[in-house]
C-alpha cells in the first residue's frame, strides 16, 4: 500500500498539470476514463493512482511519469 504522504505528493502534481493544461477535473478525467469523483480523490490523496492512469496521462498529454510518480524531471 502506498504512504498517504506519497499518495498527496502525486495528487498535488497531478492538479497542477491539469491546471497548467487549463481544463476541468470533469474534462481530465474523463480523457482518463476516470470518473471526476475519482480524480477528485486522487487529487486530494485519498486515493492512490493505477500505473495506467499514469502511462494514459503520458500518451494523452506528454506528461513524463518520472514527474507525477518521483517529482523529478520537467513536467511535460
């Protein structure tokens, strides 16, 4: 099981690059297949992210998975 405080770091960079692409929790997480409540959770860090979620976020938006996973590298 992942660490909370692992679980809200992702979180934290997933909502910023939502904001910095400029679109809706509604809009990201359904280019995701997620539901908003769900990306609504793992925004916040109640919920853990699925390593597909992450490689959909690399295909669809050009996010390098180091970033959302580690926190290291550039964002896209």
């Amino acid at each position: 099981m992942e660490d909370k405080e692992e679980c809200r770091e992702m979180g934290e960079r997933i909502k910023q690059l939502r904001k910095q692409l400029g679109i809706s929790q509604d809009e990201f997480a359904t280019k995701l297949g997620l539901k908003q409540r769900t990306l609504s959770y793992i925004e916040s860090g109640d919920r853990g992210i699925l390593c597909s979620v992450v490689k959909k976020m690399h295909k669809e938006f050009g996010v390098n998975p180091e970033w959302i996973i580690f926190g290291k590298g550039e964002m896209l």
